[in-house]
C-alpha cells in the first residue's frame, strides 16, 4: 500500500512541475525563472519552431509590409524577439525597406538573433530589456510586434501598456493570443477573443481583430488612434 501512495505522490509531482516548467515555462515562478529557462534553452529554440520561410512571409511579414505601405523605409519594434524572428523574416523581404529592433530579457536568446541577423549590418539592432519598460520615447514606431510572449510576462497589461506608449499615433501592433489545447492550463492568465481584444481596446487601440493562425496561436492587431486617447 506504501509504494502505491509513493507512486502516486511522485506522478502528481512530476505532473506539477511538467505544469510548472514546461507548459507555463516558469511563469508562475516569476520573470527571472523564465528568462532563465529560456537562456538554459535558447541553443535549441530554432530546432523546436522549425519556422516555415513561406508561413512567416504570409502570415507575419506580408500584413505588417501592406500596413505599413506608406512608410517607405518603417522603424519596427519587436518586444521579445528571441532569436530574432520577426527582424529575420522581415530583413530577409527583399520588400521591406526599413530596420527592427528586438528586445528580450534573455541574453542567450538574443546573442542568437544578433548572430544570425549580423549581415544585415545596422538594419537591425537588438537590446537586452524586460517588456514592461520600454527604454524608448512616447510616439516612436510606427509598429510594435510581440509574438507568442505574451502569456510568459509577469503583466501583460503592463507590457501591452508600453508597447501602445511607444506606437506612433496611426501605428499598428501585432500580437498573439495562445489559444488551443494547453492555452487553458495558463488559469488565470488565460483570456478568450473577446477578453482579449477587450484588453487591447482597454489600452487604447481600436481597430482591434482576431486571425487564427497557428494551432497555438491567434493573430491580434490593433492600431493606435491618430489622436492617442492615452
Ligand atoms: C516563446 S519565445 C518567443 C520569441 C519570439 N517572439 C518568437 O516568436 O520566436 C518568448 C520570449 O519571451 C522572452 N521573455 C520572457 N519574459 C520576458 C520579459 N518579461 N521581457 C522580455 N522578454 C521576455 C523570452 O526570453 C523568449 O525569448
């Protein structure tokens, strides 16, 4: 009877911590276990994502291209870039015309994306930095990406709040909602569509809508007003 109990106790475990570490990746430990699970793990991120060139141009780079299609040469923000997706696929359009800074809290990760992202010179930058202090002025891009980050943030108001600081009035902000079978296991932190656009409008876009995308993740974009309300 004693083993059993043993067993038992030992599968819940295992269970909580697979809930702790690798479904919420450390979220409910604070921001320094996720950054830290992401440093110990950043060699690998590329191999995991195994991020498809033509699924990236359609999905990411092609609509941020057509909104800002009046911005000849756009500065673009990237809150959390890991290993610098969004600044690749977008410097690798041979369309997009302008530079990407990516930011992210992790130094492994983002040693990565500056490696990878070295030919193209000062087209893009990146900086060590959480996602609740932006170090840039108010008014300052034209677009604000963060993908699939949101969920891992000690506040996604508080984020979402500098990334709408930092957008040009008329600028568009691209972010993922997690969705799909794991989304729910986030408890409280999870939000459905219209939780999650009610907060984007909460922080003063308009213009806010939903595309399905991955399995994982939906699309959400949003514009700030060209008379900020903030
Ligand atoms: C799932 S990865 C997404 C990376 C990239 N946006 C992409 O789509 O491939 C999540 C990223 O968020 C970063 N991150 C986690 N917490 C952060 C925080 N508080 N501030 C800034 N970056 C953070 C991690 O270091 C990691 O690079």
């Amino acid at each position: 009877m004693k083993w059993y109990i043993l067993a038992t106790g030992l599968a819940l475990t295992g269970l909580f911590l697979y809930w702790l570490l690798v479904i919420t990746e450390g979220v409910y430990l604070g921001r320094r276990v996720v950054v830290w699970l992401y440093d110990l793990t950043a060699g690998k991120y590329d191999g995991i994502k195994e991020f498809a060139p033509e699924m990236e141009s359609f999905f990411v780079v092609r609509p941020l291209r057509h909104r800002l299609r009046h911005a000849p040469a756009p500065l673009i923000l990237d809150v959390a870039t890991g290993t610098g997706r969004v600044p690749w696929f977008l410097l690798e359009d041979p369309l997009f015309n302008g530079r990407v800074i990516g930011l992210d809290a992790s130094e492994k990760m983002l040693r990565l994306a500056a490696e990878k992202l070295k030919p193209y010179g000062r087209r893009a930058a990146f900086a060590q930095q959480t996602a609740d202090r932006l170090p840039f002025a108010d008014n300052t891009f034209p677009a604000v990406a963060c993908l699939e980050s949101l969920e891992f943030f000690p506040s996604d108001v508080a984020a979402l709040q500098e990334m709408v600081r930092v957008l040009q009035p008329g600028g568009v902000l691209l972010v993922t909602r997690r969705r799909g079978r794991e989304a729910k296991l986030f408890l409280d932190r999870y939000r459905n569509v219209p939780q999650f656009e009610a907060l984007l409008r909460d922080v003063g876009l308009v213009d806010v809508h939903t595309l399905p995308w991955q399995e994982d993740y939906d699309q959400v974009f949003g514009r700030k007003p060209a008379v900020s309300k903030q």
